[in-house]
C-alpha cells in the first residue's frame, strides 16, 4: 500500500537526490527526511510544501498519490496557496517578495496569484445565523485574475490611505459600492481612489 512516506522517497530518487540532499535544500533536517518516509510522523502543513516544491510535485500528490487525469504523479497544480498579512497585500495582489505566514491547500485548481488572508473583525458578520458569514478569523482565499461581477466579495484598497477590506462588490444606478455583511458598519461608494483587487474564490473556518 502506498503512503506519505513510500511516495515522498520514490520522488526523492526519482529526481536523483539522497536525503541529505533534499534536507540541505529544503531547510530541514536529514533525520526529518528519514522519519517521514518511514511513515512514523508526517510533515506539518509548511514542510509539506516545501517538500512538494523542491520535488517538482504537487502537495496533493505526496499526500494522496493524486495525479489530476496526467500520468506525470508529479505533475504540479497551483493550489498551496501563501497566507498573508493585510498589510501585505498591494494593488496588484500579493507582493512577490511578501512575509509568508504559512502555506495552504486550497482544494481546486486555483489562479497561480492566488493569496489567503485571515479575517480579522466582524464587517461581515450576518446578524442573522443563517446567512452567509465569515466570522473573525476564517481563512479567505482570493483570486487577482478573477473578473470582479455584482455580487462578488472582493478585496480592496479604498481611500487615499490605501486601507485594504473585505466586502461585497455591488452596482446599483450607475454607482458601485462596497456593502459589509454587517449592517453596523458603513457601506462605501467606489471611486478614483479605489482598487479592486481580487474576488473571494472560498473560504475556510476551523470547528
């Protein structure tokens, strides 16, 4: 039966590489390498990705043995995604050069710019239980390449201060607003000073 580790040591060999190799360049140590491919622990959400990315192979491969329809099982597929602070987040996206917090898995094939933020008030907050909400500290995922439509949650700079939020994109009468899901806080109308800068493609909130 195939596992984590009988997986990871056929890549490592496959690409020509001892473990104490694959350790020096995926800053670990070698005796990690030895442990996680005999299976007697497995590698934390960050090692894992380093791991997939210096072994040319996606994540979901080492972890599952998926190969997504190709029958290159290495074949890379673009969905560790970076969590980032706020205050890394530009215009364009993601910095290239961004303070990385931890890698994630998101669990479809997602846009190769894709970032995840951290929520971090209650802007939307439904105040009432049965609608869509993403509470603080629900993870959110966004995607820059995504055409930004009514209706999209989306993140934004807005004013001169360059304040990046998380709100609902809406157009109404020729105007277009950034509308929380929590009534408490303000709606605000999109203009010159704002930049859309991606749309929600999904979301993540542990038990």
């Amino acid at each position: 039966m195939e596992t984590l580790g009988s997986r990871l040591k056929a890549t490592r060999k496959a690409k020509k590489m001892t473990q104490t190799e694959l350790a020096n360049i995926a800053g670990v140590s070698a005796t990690s390498i030895t442990y996680w491919e005999r299976d007697e622990i497995e590698p934390k959400n960050k090692n894992l990705a380093t791991l997939a990315k210096t072994l040319d192979c996606s994540p979901d491969f080492l972890l599952f043995g998926a190969t997504f329809g190709t029958k290159n099982p290495a074949a890379p597929i673009h969905s560790r995604v970076p969590l980032i602070n706020w205050d890394e987040v530009t215009e364009e996206g993601a910095d290239k050069d961004q303070k990385v917090m931890d890698w994630l898995y998101y669990p479809k094939q997602c846009g190769s710019r894709t970032f995840a933020l951290t929520v971090s008030n209650d802007s939307m907050v439904s105040l009432h239980p049965n609608n869509k909400s993403y509470p603080t500290g629900t993870i959110i995922f966004v995607d820059p390449d995504l055409p930004i439509k009514a209706g999209s949650r989306v993140i934004a700079q807005v004013g001169n201060a360059a304040q990046v939020t998380f709100k609902e994109y809406r157009e109404d009468g020729g105007n277009s607003y950034l509308i929380p899901i929590n009534s408490q806080y303000p709606t605000t109308t999109v203009d010159d000073d704002t930049v859309l800068i991606g749309t929600i493609i999904g979301s993540f909130m542990a038990e």
